[in-house]
C-alpha cells in the first residue's frame, strides 16, 4: 500500500513538474513572440537615414550636388532599393498601386504605367543625362515622376489606418511635386538645380522612413485580402 502511494505521489509530483516546464516553456515563447512582433524586420534591411544635403538608403546618396557629383552608380543603387522599399511594402500589406507597375532589377529598376504595361521607364540614369537635360520629357524624368506617385499612392493609403502617435507624413506629394505647402519641389531632374533636385528626393526618402514606422505599427490584412491603394497622391 505504502508502495503504491509513493508511486502515485512520484507520478503527481512528475506531473506538476511537467505543467510547471511548458507554462514555463509558453511563457517564453509568448515573450519570444512579443519581442519578434516588435521587431521591423524592414527596418533593419531598408536604412534610411541622412548625411548632411542627402537622404541615404542604405549609405548610398540619392541626388548629386555641384561640389559633390555622386556617381550615378551610387544613385542608381540608391533608387533600386528605393524601389524596393515600395514594392515589399505594398506586397507585405497586399497593396495594389492604383496606376503604375515596379520592375525591381537592382540598379536597373524600371516602371510601367497600367494602362500600358509593355511601355517600360527606367528608373536608373547616367551622364548623358547632362546632355538630355535641354531636351524635354525625358524618360528618366517620366519614372522619377510615376515613381513618387507610387510613394504618394501608398502614403495615402497609409494615412487612413496610422495611429494618432505616428501624426502624418511629413511632406505632402502632388503629381511629381514634393514638400510643404507653399514650398513644393519638382522630382524632374531636367531644368532643375542640383540642390532642388537632392532635396526632393530627401523628402521623398523621408516619406519613405514615415512608411517604415507606419508599417511596423499595423497588421497586415490576411493573405487572400487584396486592398488597392488609393488612386489620389498624398492629401
């Protein structure tokens, strides 16, 4: 008898040691999870930051000044991840853009309008740009110009679910104008000054970064719910 209720004591015993090792073990994993879910994962893999004149992703320069002529490689890089940055961020919210199509190619990168998708832009430039600059409607001015109503498209929709501590994107984008009121900078590289042209694309890379902290504060609609982006630009 003595046995048998020691057995059953040990078999208690063996068992609230168990319960008390995957409570244990549930607690952690749903500290694990809490941590994780805090983490922006985008965060760490698209940095956006600035160095003095320049908005930077990933320490490369987005724009060219006349006592710094950054290599259109560098510039070319810089807007692919650009690029990027916008396509992973409408794919992790099953985001639509309303009127254009990015073709991520690294350096590369090119843009299509919807309504005519096999008529490609590049999104990358070079030095003959110089030379284009007298000529008008270029086609590297085109995808700048589609390309930041891709970010204003996604700025928009984004306006609508940030929380009243995120406030809104700092700069307001009109059809191929970015800034503040009363102050808005053309993204055209042709007919534009160099330190014009670097800043609106700092504003751009600045609306970018809102987008980042938008993005790590909401949930993403579940998969198999598509939700297309706004058609109108920012505000």
């Amino acid at each position: 008898l003595w046995q048998r209720a020691n057995c059953a004591q040990l078999a208690a015993i063996e068992r609230a040691d168990g319960e008390l090792h995957n409570a244990q073990l549930l607690a952690h994993c749903n500290r694990e999870l809490r941590r994780l879910k805090a983490t922006s994962v985008l965060d760490d893999v698209f940095d956006i930051w600035f160095e003095g004149a320049f908005g930077t992703v990933n320490g490369l320069r987005l724009g060219r000044l006349p006592a710094e002529q950054v290599e259109w490689a560098e510039i070319n890089a810089a807007l692919g991840h650009a690029a990027l940055l916008v396509d992973t961020l409408a794919a992790a919210h099953h985001l639509r853009l309303p009127k254009h199509t990015l073709h991520i190619m690294g350096s590369f990168t090119k843009i299509a309008h919807n309504d005519e998708p096999k008529a490609l832009l590049e999104l990358h430039g070079s030095g003959s740009l110089q030379l284009g600059r007298i000529f008008s409607g270029t086609r590297f001015d085109r995808a700048l110009c589609m390309f930041l109503q891709c970010v204003g498209a996604l700025v928009a929709h984004a306006r609508r679910s940030a929380s009243d501590s995120l406030g809104e994107a700092p700069y307001r984008i009109e059809e191929d104008r970015i800034g503040t009121p009363g102050k808005m900078l053309s993204i055209r590289l042709q007919f534009n000054q160099d330190e014009l042209w670097t800043r609106a694309l700092k504003y751009m890379l600045t609306d970018l970064k809102w987008l980042l902290a938008w993005s790590s504060q909401v949930t993403a609609v579940p998969k198999g719910e598509s939700a297309s982006v706004a058609a109108s630009p920012h505000r």
